[in-house]
C-alpha cells in the first residue's frame, strides 16, 4: 500500500442517505484515509442500493489507486451525476478497495452509527 495511504475495517454501521432514502447501509465499510484528504467510507457493493445507480462514461485516474469509474445516482428523480466511484481494478497495493464503492459525502447525508 502506498504510504500515505491506509484502509481500515470500521466496526461501526454506516449510512447513506439522500433526501430520505438510504442508498448505502454497512456494518463492512472500510474506511480510506490519504494525506490531508478526506476519509472516505467504502462500502461492499451488496450493501448499495445498485437499482439507483446508473454507470456514466466518467473516468479518473489516481496515481496511487489507478483508475476510478463512476455512477449517477437517481433519488425521487433526481439524478446526482459521477457521485458514486469505484477502483474496479486498481494497482495491487490498493486491492482492499477493489470493487467497492464511495459516495462524495459532500453531497449525501452519512452517518455513522457507533
């Protein structure tokens, strides 16, 4: 693993909402930390809502996860564009986030239930 990276288990529920529908819900989201960046939460795709997510064309690339693909999020009828992403295949160091999926918590409700 890169070193200013770590990923770690949290023994604590995590939820997604947008306006009053979850969209994520985990007791096995592993918690990303890079350098001065924000945590981020990453949750098993069986944990996400994947009937509201619709796979866009958007890709970046992270020197030090390789590359992020991206879904659009649909709520209500609203859509959040590129607001989920996942590390489908991403360099070896980074394999514990392989698959799983992030939400921009910017943009959604999470909360962490201890």
């Amino acid at each position: 693993m890169t070193s200013h990276i770590t990923v770690q288990s949290t023994n604590n529920r995590v939820r997604v909402r947008v306006s009053d529908v979850t969209v994520a819900d985990s007791a096995q989201a592993q918690l990303l930390t890079e350098g001065t960046l924000p945590l981020r939460h990453y949750f098993p795709r069986d944990h996400v809502r994947m009937d509201l997510l619709t796979p866009t064309e958007n890709v970046t690339h992270c020197p030090h996860k390789g590359d992020a693909h991206y879904w659009s999020l649909i709520v209500d009828g609203e859509e959040f564009e590129n607001i989920v992403w996942s590390y489908e295949n991403p360099i070896p160091e980074m394999s514990d986030i392989a698959g799983l999926l992030c939400f921009y918590d910017e943009q959604v409700t999470l909360e962490v239930v201890t």
